[in-house]
C-alpha cells in the first residue's frame, strides 16, 4: 500500500523518520508532499494513494475525488474539521484523527496565554496572579483536563462545564450545571468546543458581559465558535474584558486596533507547534494506518 504525507506544514524530520520506519516495517510505501502551495500538487499526489496523512491540510470532495485509490485518511491531531467527512463516507474512506496525541502542547499554551494576559502582555504596568482566581473548562476532554491539572497547580478554582453532560470524574473539580454559571462564576474561561452547526458563533455578547470583572477568554479550539459582532460589543461595553486565542478572529486587525492590549492572537496557530507533538501525532497516525490495514481496527474513525 502507498502512504502519503502531505503537509503544508512539514512534520519534524524525526517524526518522517519515524513515520517511514513504521509504514516500511510492515510493508508499505512511504511517499511526501512537503511545503506545497499549488492544491493541484496535492491532487497529482494523491491520486494513487491508499492512505493518506495531513495536519491541517484540507481534505475536500476535489482531493477525495482525485484520490482514485484512497481508504483512510488520518488527520495528525484532534481537530478534524478540515476533513470533508461527508465526502470520504460517499467514497467509502475511512476518516480518522488522533485525540491525545497534542494534548499537553495546547494546555501548556493555554496556561501560558493566561499568564500572558495576567501580566498585561508583559508591559510594565501592574498586572494579576492566576492564584486564587476561579478557572473555567468549556468542555473537559483530553485537553481540558490538562488545563484543570495545570490550574490547579498553580492554585487556580477550577469549575467545569460539559455541554454533552455527564458527570466530571476529577478531583477538586467543581461541576456546573448551565454554560452560563460557568461564565458568571469564572475570571478565566478555557474553550475546549469543535467548530459545528451548534457551536459557531455561540461564544459572544451574552456570555462574555457575564464574567467577572477582569474576565478572560482564552480560545485554543476554532476562530468560528466565536460570535465576533457578539464579542466587540461586550468589549465596548466592559472595558476590563481580555481576549487570547491561538486562532486569531477574521476582524482581528479591527479588534486589536479598537480594544488595544486587551485581545492577544498568536502570529500563527501553534498550539500543536512543539517537537513532542508533532513526533507524537505523526507516529500515531502512521501506526494507525499499519493497524487499519493489518486488523481493520477503526478505533479512531470519525465519520
């Protein structure tokens, strides 16, 4: 079988290393895309792939449609949202990400874009600690209990909300009932939710003008579950109000000029930019491929 890696944004060389070593191992080939800027180089590569690696790469209906051979696709990471799920499933694709594997990478990001803001973006001026303050989880999955861990070292309150419900099995963790107690209760907020049909646009006016005052949003997951008309307009109105995200909003040039030092995105989205990472989601979706084919273990699959 012929494994492709297609990455605009290329995999650290030990984990390529890694990723050939085990696709080889058990009998396949490997083939790389790196560093590509023209979609049709992907189209070219693919088409005679039987799986097929990525990052943040899409997978659209044109790639599944140019991908003549292709049974899965594992995107290298949590998110999946640039996976057309609907497109593989009509082709009979298996569609797979890999949870955990950048989980520690993005809470410590998160920890250090809520000191970031504490400190005023590390201006001179006088800023806050994060001990004693209440810290809120927006959905508690791998990443979310990272961040209630870290939390609670650093000597944070840390309250949980679950928008798909069930019962929080942590220690020392608060439990909260409505989404609105956790951003009236909370001084720094952690958003943990995927970009879907429920979720867009759902973080905005009514939420945020209940925090605290000197409330915080930190924003790891996706730029569309923010309501950006929502969030200005609470920021108009709350001038304590802090925003911080790693996915920075389409009008985040007007914010940043309209709210200034009080909303912070990072150059480039790099919550899962550490070698640990990178390395360890690259090997796992190399063994998840070797596995599919081997077993058809579909343990991953998400469509």
């Amino acid at each position: 079988m012929k494994v492709l890696v297609a990455t605009e944004k290329p995999f650290a060389k030990a984990a390529v290393d890694g990723i050939r070593e085990i696709v080889e191992k058990n009998g396949h080939t490997l083939a790389l895309l790196e560093n590509y800027t023209d979609v049709n180089d992907l189209y070219k590569a693919v088409a005679d792939a039987d799986a097929l690696i990525v990052r943040s790469d899409k997978v659209t209906k044109e790639v599944v449609d140019a991908a003549k051979n292709l049974k899965i696709v594992v995107r290298a990471g949590a998110g999946y949202d640039n996976l057309d799920l609907e497109a593989c499933t009509a082709k009979g694709i298996v569609a797979m990400n890999t949870p955990g594997q950048n989980s520690n990478a993005v809470a410590e990001l998160i920890m250090g874009m809520m000191i970031y803001m504490a400190r005023n973006q590390f201006t001179p001026a006088s800023g806050t600690e994060l001990a004693g303050k209440k810290l809120g989880i927006h959905a508690f999955g791998n990443i979310g209990r990272l961040v209630a861990k870290y939390g609670q070292g650093l000597g944070m309150d840390v309250y949980v909300y679950r928008p798909t419900g069930g019962t929080v099995d942590a220690p020392g963790v608060t439990q909260v009932a409505t989404v609105e107690e956790l951003y009236s209760t909370c001084n720094y907020v952690s958003l943990h939710i995927p970009a879907n049909d429920k979720t867009k646009k759902s973080i905005g006016y009514d939420l945020l003008s209940k925090m605290p005052k000197g409330g915080t949003l930190i924003n790891a997951a996706r730029k569309e579950v923010i309501d950006e008309e929502g969030l200005a307009k609470a920021f108009a109105e709350r001038t304590d109000l802090k925003y911080a995200t790693d996915v920075a909003a389409t009008t985040h040039a007007d914010l940043v000029k309209q709210f200034e030092g009080r909303v912070y995105a990072t150059p480039k989205k790099m919550g899962a930019q550490t070698s640990e990472a990178n390395i360890n989601a690259g090997l796992a979706s190399a063994n998840q491929i070797v596995n599919f084919f081997a077993t058809g273990d579909k343990t991953y699959q998400v469509n």
